[in-house]
C-alpha cells in the first residue's frame, strides 16, 4: 500500500480528476477512477444540506459617490411601498469652449438652464406608464467627498421647497416600443430650471466660473424628489445613470454679433450656443429610500415562504454557516462544521478526505415574481455575498496564509443569475471551506444582496423551503476520500 509520503505524489493527479468529475454531471462519484493508483480505495460522493437564511432590515446603508440615482414611488407586491429621491452636486465643464462673456463686439444674454438624466430601455420597476409630479429643489446644506452619507438621510430644513422645476413623468415616457429599440437608444428627461437660477449662474464672476470647487460650493447640490400623481398604479421607479455624459446641466444661451465698424454698433447676427455642466467623480451623489416594509417581508424567520433581496436599503438575506446541519453515515442529525472537523481529522488514520468542490445555491421564485404581467420587475441579474464590517457591508476578500490565521478571510466567486436554471450559484474557495472548519468567526453571518445595493433597484424573490429533495437555499459539498491502508 502507498504510504502518505508516495500519496502525495499522485495529488496533482487526483485534483485533476476531481476538477472533472466536480464538472461533470454524472453523480456517481466513480469517474476517473481507472486513472488513480490502483492500490488506493477511492470513494466519492455529492452531499446536499439546506442552508438556513432568514430576510434581515439592514435599516440603512451608506450611499454616498453613488453612480447610479433612483427616483419614484412604488408600492411592490413582494417588499411593499418604497421611496427613492436624490441629491447630487454639479460640476464645471472643460476650460475648453468654456461659457465665455469676455469677447468684444458681443452681447451675452441666457436663454435657459436644463437639468438632463439619462437612462436606457427597463431602467424601471413597477408599471412604467406610471406618472410621477418630479421637482427640483435646491440643497442647501454644505456637502463633502470625505463625508458618509446614508440612504436614510434627513433632508428636512436643509433645501428651498419652493421648486426650481416641476414636470410630470413616467419611466416609459411616452415613447413607442419602437423608440425604445432603436440602437444604442437613451432617453433624457429634460427639466427646465427656474430662469431666476439660469440668470444667476450666467452672472457669476469668472473666478468662480473657473473654479470648480468653488463652483460646486457657490451653486450648492440639486435635490430630486417625487410624489405619485396616478394612484391608480403601483406606481415606479427610475434608475439613472447620473456620471453618464448626457446625464448634465446644460445652459443655453445666445450673443448678438455686434457691428463696430465706423461706431455703427449694429446687430449683424444672433448666435446661439451652450454651455454643460457634468456630474462627475468630482460631484457628492447619494440616493435616499424609505421603506414601509414591515407588513410586507417577514424578518428574522428561517421558515418564511419566500427570502428577499432587495438593495436599496431594503431586505437582505441573512445567511448563517453554522447553522447548516445533516445527516451522517449513522443517520444523525449533526452540525456540518462539527461533522468535517472530525472527518478532516482522520487524516492522521490513514485516510484523505478532499473537497472537490463547494456550491451554495439559491433559487430565484420567477413564477411569484413575474405573475403580474403589469408590474415590471425582472430578477436581479446578480447578487452578492457580503459582511459587515462596521456599517459597511463589503464583499470579503480572500486571504489564506498558513502562517498567521488571524488573517484568513473566506472568498466566493459567481453569484450570477442563470436563467435556464433559475439559480444563482456561488462556488466557495476550497481553503475558504477549510478556513470555516478551523474558525468559527469565518462561518458568519454573511449578507445575501444586489450588487451594489445603495444604487441597484431591482430585487429577487427566492425559494425558502425543507424539502428533502430540493431544500432551498443549499450547500452542496463534492468530496472524495481516499483509503491509504
């Protein structure tokens, strides 16, 4: 027989049929075996545990640089009603075909100043015919880039509420489906600010003008809110891409070309021309949500019909390893972790136990979710697995050092959504795996929720049930053993 010394030597052998038999359908365990060394008795097997989730309200998130602004009112089936508003700085554009006033044998004078958000076809959930009143307010208090501003943020007192642009909208706009197909199609709301604004950003001095952080600190931030106009709907929200480039505040204005020649001082012509102002990386952006939830999303049980991702500040999952439980080969009900520490153990007894391959699945309730043909609201096409790191909450980044296991972090690749399948699988590291075996702290809780939650609208409804078939959500652990004897 091999001892653990000649075993060794055929590891990168064996790895390499687990890799295969891991990527293979057949479930078997027995593929590859005409390959392994003969004197070893290889065994491999496919278990699956239910993994124990339950919706958590995060109450709030940072949502500070946010590229991305939501705006709109909803009241979903599945989460209840939600808000969204926004605030966002403006910023100079290019010294380059800047607004100047200075050239001669000209007279300046503004025309108007639009506001413009862009966005793409089904940037929107809820009924997009939906009509929101949008205005636009000026923000009154100081904003900062090193300042942490959350999705709950007070906005009381600190903006007029006298509006510097009003205008009733829908996400869909009024545009026909042929519109919307066109190539590389956006659409733009344009919101016509208030002329007094227009004339007061015309007339400031060239010092500010060429300044854009005091630029940004003379104009103040916009804020953007609605209120639903259609109560017969469900209403919507709009996501916009605030940092695109047709995302902007644009002046108009024109110049007479004056005739100086012999002190005629006559109008020769009328040019008109135009200024943008961009939202930039430069630029404070957050959003703000308010949920009314509570009735709808059942929180902090492990048994509820349905687990909900959310973003938005609204409900994740909660996600335990240590409460993953099965079946052993005595048919007891035992603790996972519990159950591989021994097993892992038994190395020193002659036998090799190895991961091959570790799945954390969870699938998506489309049925549910999409059984109301006028209210849009496509699966999340990704979701993420995050810990919470203060009052942040950040993908963990893998880290494996044998020598110092106060530095180990776990890792977890994929997360995104298959359509066929309905699934969302993540593949845990190996040394993750092994990681949580040794460290208890490693097995969570972790935070089940969109990409980029403080400015991804969209949510999944996700299978939660004990089925001894098809438990949802699951854990599937691909493993081999190896009898050295």
């Amino acid at each position: 027989m091999l001892n653990k010394r000649s075993l060794r030597q055929f590891m990168p052998l064996i790895l390499a049929t687990l890799a295969i038999f891991s990527s293979c359908k057949e479930e078997s365990g027995t593929l590859g075996l005409d390959v392994l060394p003969p004197e070893d008795i290889f065994t491999g097997t496919d278990a699956t545990s239910r993994l124990m989730g339950q919706n958590y309200d995060p109450g709030n998130l940072i949502s500070s640089d946010a590229s991305y602004a939501i705006l709109g009112s909803v009241n979903d089936p599945f989460t209840g009603p939600t808000e969204a508003s926004f605030i966002t700085e403006i910023n100079l554009g290019e010294r380059i075909g800047s607004l100047n006033k200075t050239t001669e044998a000209r007279e300046y004078f503004v025309d108007s100043l639009v506001l413009n958000l862009a966005y793409v076809k089904e940037w929107w959930l809820g009924n997009k015919d939906a009509k929101h009143e949008v205005s636009v307010h000026r923000f009154n208090a100081p904003l900062s880039m090193t300042e942490t501003y959350y999705s709950d943020m007070p906005v009381d007192g600190l903006y007029d509420e006298t509006p510097i642009s009003t205008i009733i909208k829908s996400a869909n706009d009024g545009l026909a489906d042929s519109s919307w197909i066109q190539n590389n199609y956006t659409n733009i709301w344009q919101l016509k600010l208030d002329d007094a604004v227009a004339n007061e950003v015309f007339n400031l001095n060239d010092s500010i003008m060429s300044d854009r952080k005091a630029f940004r600190e003379t104009f103040g931030a916009l804020f953007i809110q609605s209120s639903l106009s259609d109560t017969e709907t469900a209403g919507s929200l709009i996501e916009f891409n605030l940092t695109d480039e047709l995302s902007n505040m644009k002046m108009y204005y024109s110049y007479y070309v004056i005739d100086t020649v012999d002190n005629a001082n006559e109008v020769v012509d009328t040019v008109q021309t135009s200024y943008t102002f961009p939202i930039n990386l430069e630029c404070v952006r957050l959003n703000r949500f308010s949920h009314n939830n509570q009735e709808a999303v059942t929180f902090n049980d492990q048994e509820t019909e349905h687990l909900i991702a959310q973003g938005m500040a609204g409900s994740m999952v909660e996600i335990d390893f240590n409460d993953i439980m099965l079946v052993n080969e005595d048919g007891d009900q035992v603790n996972l972790f519990s159950y591989w520490k021994e097993k892992l153990d038994t190395e020193k007894n002659n036998e090799y136990n190895g991961i091959s391959a570790v799945d954390i699945i969870f699938e998506a309730d489309t049925t549910k979710q999409y059984e109301d043909d006028n209210f849009f609201s496509p699966a999340a096409q990704a979701l993420r697995l995050y810990k919470k790191d203060g009052d942040r909450y950040v993908q963990p980044g893998y880290s494996y050092d044998t020598d110092d296991t106060t530095e180990w972090s776990s890792g977890f690749s994929g997360g995104d959504f298959v359509e066929e399948t309905g699934t969302y699988t993540f593949r845990m590291y190996r040394e993750s795996f092994l990681m949580m075996v040794e460290k208890e702290d490693l097995r969570g809780p972790y935070y089940l929720s969109t990409p980029d939650p403080a400015s991804y609208p969209w949510k999944v409804l996700l299978k939660n049930s004990n089925n001894s078939d098809n438990p949802n959500p699951k854990i599937r652990i691909k493993e081999v053993s190896i009898d050295t004897l």
